[in-house]
C-alpha cells in the first residue's frame, strides 16, 4: 500500500534549520517577556467555537476549523490565543492581583488560502496584560517588542499605530450600531474603502466629508497628527483618543520604539479592539510579523467584571522570513557547532570529551569512523556548517588532548582537555 507523503495542503513541515531558528526565536521571546515579570500560560488547542464566533471578526469566523466532537458539542481549533487566555482569566485568575501579565508561544489554525508568510497552522507567540489601564500599560508592550527585536538584532522595523475608538466614536455618533462597525472596520482592514463607504451611505446622518478627512491622516510626526485633527471638528471623545494617540507615539520615539507610522485609516481584522491597535511592519516583507491593541471590553464580554486589557501576538514564521530576508539569520544560533570525531573506540573518554564541550556551551555531535574515511567525515561537517572539529586518536588518548580546527578561520591545534572551555578563543 503507497501512502502520500505530502502534508495536507496549508500546513507543511518544518525542518533544520528553519525548525532550529524557530525554536531560537521564541526562546529570546521568552527570554524578554520574563524579563518583564510575565509569566506563562498554556491555552487549550480545541475550545468551544462560540469562545470565538462572539467577537472575531468576519474573517476569522469564516476561516475556522468547526466541527463537532464525539460528545456532539460544537468545538474548533483555536485560530488566535488571546480569546482562550481571557477565557482562562475569567475562570482561574480573577483573584490574581492586578494587573495579571501573561505569555504564550502556540499553534493556530486558519484556513486560509495558503501563500507566503500565511499557513493554515501557524506559531504565534504573545503577550496579554490584563486589569491596567494607564498609558504605561500600552507603552510597555512597545518595551518589550523593542528590546525582543534588538535581541534578534531586527533594527529594520516600523511600528504602524492608530486608535480604532476615533472610528468608532464617529460610526456610534452615527448611528452604526456595533456589529455593523467591525464589518466596516473588517473593510478596512482589507483595503476595501469603497465598501466601507457604500454601508456607510445607508446612514443620513454619517459624515461621508469627515470619514475621508480621518482616514487620510498619515504620518510618522506626532505633532502633525495635532496639527492635521485639530481643525477637523471632530468629537470630544475622538479629539481626546488623538490627543492620548499624540502621547504614546511621542514616548515611543523618544524610547526608540522602531519606526513608528501614525495611520489613523489602519485597522486590524479581531473585531474585540476598542482602542490603540498596531501591526509590525518589515522591508520587503507583504504581511506584517505581528500586532496587538486594547481590548477593554473583552473580559466583560465573556461574563467577566469590566476589565482593560491589552496585549500583541507575534507571528513566530513571519519573524524567521523577516530576518531571513535581512540577511539576520546567520547571527540568531545560540551554540557553536562542534563535530567530536573519534577514531578510537574508548566511549568513556570520547563522552568526558563530549560532556565537557557541551557544558562550555558547544551544540557537540559525536561521529566515530576509521583514517581511511576521515576525509569523508570531515567534509561532511563542513557542508553541514559546524564550526569546530575535535579529532580524538589513540595519540590524543595517551596525552590527554585533542585535535581541534576552526573550519572558518582554518586554525589547527592541540588542546589539552581543561582549555575546551575556551575553545571559542580560537
């Protein structure tokens, strides 16, 4: 009987060293996000499909794998993490002391169709801040992606930003009731203005003159964005989101938060955003590697207290191509790889050999093989791009050394087995 080999189509898999990178990737992710004193939690893959057709957004409602267990519930595989981890809140932390400052690293699913940078499983990694309000709270996540990207030496980024609450505020004034609003915002999301235009026509009272206004303010200068509403007419509740907009972009330069675009027509597809929202941005890269925003009413929602949250998502794939395409990925592996090539068979000597390179820190892989085929191996730890090579022979078992050569810088010499830890000085 012949079996397809191939992976269902939208999901693939994932080999070295694409698969090693990724797990590098979200180390230092986690790496930072501890740093900052959030802690991890571990969703669920399969959750109730109503955890997430309440407040999704069209898209993600219609691209989800829905289907019915064997109890007969309606249940799906998750297609984004913040839903599950609000759910987790309501049920286990709401005693937690405020504010609760979660992480996760973890599959999805979407069935999309499949392109470049867009699977039907893919890795995110995220963060949520629940029960804070204040200005830091937002900031903080510019923080953390700041000094993650700076880690993966990522400098070539930029921060696209808006806050949905000053669309919002206009559609309510407006008339537009909730749902009809994350249609239009859905719209926009995709780039689909004349059908965010055309529903909007059915409202006399909508601003059609004031809608194009707004969502033509671009820039990248926080005082412009004062400088182009001002004179707007726009809304009490709107001017203060602005005036709110104006300072976190302001710190965030300051802080030197990576480019930082100012796009009052930006929105995402998660329908649950009432405020600040952003996406990150790379060169030559047609998705953005992640984004987040506040999402004030979420908890609320699913039968919670009223509750402010905010968080972002990563996308662990579109990071590996964002620095793939920068020329970063060379400089992201934590170990040095160290070939250890025995021609003896002495497997208690090889291993103290072998323990001693691993503790230094060296990724080391052991290879035993005769003279007559060293050649041959040593070939072989070049073209799979070790860096190191330790010859074992019964010459270097007598005097307690080893052969090493640095297959980059070509240096040859003997080591005594107490100076493997400064290996990397060579």
């Amino acid at each position: 009987m012949t079996f397809k080999v191939e992976p269902v189509r939208g999901f693939r898999d994932i080999l070295p060293p694409e698969s090693e990178l990724m797990r590098i990737i979200t180390k230092k992710f986690v790496d930072v996000v501890r740093s900052y004193g959030y802690s991890e939690v571990i969703p669920p893959t399969v959750e109730l499909f109503e955890l997430f057709a309440t407040k999704s957004g069209p898209e993600i409602s219609r691209s989800m794998y829905v289907f019915r267990d064997k109890a007969g519930r309606e249940v799906c595989l998750r297609p984004e993490l913040t839903a599950s981890v609000v759910r987790m809140y309501i049920r286990s932390m709401l005693a937690e002391p405020k504010p609760v400052k979660v992480f996760y690293v973890g599959n999805a699913f979407r069935y999309e169709e499949p392109q470049l940078g867009r699977y039907r499983e893919f890795y995110q990694m995220g963060v949520e801040l629940i029960g804070d309000s204040s200005l830091y709270s937002d900031l903080e996540l510019f923080l953390i992606l700041r000094d993650y990207y700076k880690s993966l030496g990522l400098s070539e980024y930029s921060i696209k930003i808006n806050d949905v609450g000053i669309l919002r505020t206009l559609f309510t004034l407006w008339g537009v009731g909730e749902e009809v609003q994350d249609l239009i915002l859905h719209y926009m999301d995709k780039k689909l203005y004349d059908e965010a235009v055309k529903i909007l026509r059915g409202y006399s009272s909508a601003d059609l003159k004031l809608f194009d206004e707004v969502t033509k303010v671009r820039t990248e200068n926080p005082e412009e964005l004062l400088e182009t509403t001002k004179t707007l007419g726009m809304p009490e509740e709107a001017i203060s989101r602005i005036k709110k907009l104006y300072e976190i972009t302001s710190l965030m330069k300051a802080l030197n938060v990576g480019n930082v675009i100012i796009d009052l027509s930006f929105a995402r597809g998660l329908a649950y955003y009432t405020g600040l929202i952003f996406e990150v941005i790379v060169p030559n890269l047609n998705v953005s590697i992640g984004g987040g925003g506040r999402y004030d009413n979420l908890v609320e929602l699913y039968g919670g207290p009223p509750t402010p949250s905010t968080g972002f998502a990563l996308g662990v794939e579109r990071t590996y191509l964002a620095l793939k395409n920068l020329g970063l990925t060379d400089k992201l592996s934590s170990f040095d790889k160290v070939m250890l090539i025995s021609l003896i068979d002495d497997y208690v000597y090889v291993d103290i050999i072998a323990s001693t390179l691993r503790n230094a820190g060296y990724a080391t892989s052991v290879r035993f093989t005769s003279k007559g085929k060293l050649g041959d191996v040593l070939g072989l730890a070049s073209k799979k791009g070790y860096k190191y090579v330790v010859l074992i022979g019964e010459k270097e078992l007598k005097s307690s050394k080893v052969t090493v050569k640095n297959l980059i810088t070509k240096w040859q010499g003997e080591l005594d087995v107490s100076e493997l830890s400064r290996l990397g000085e060579h």
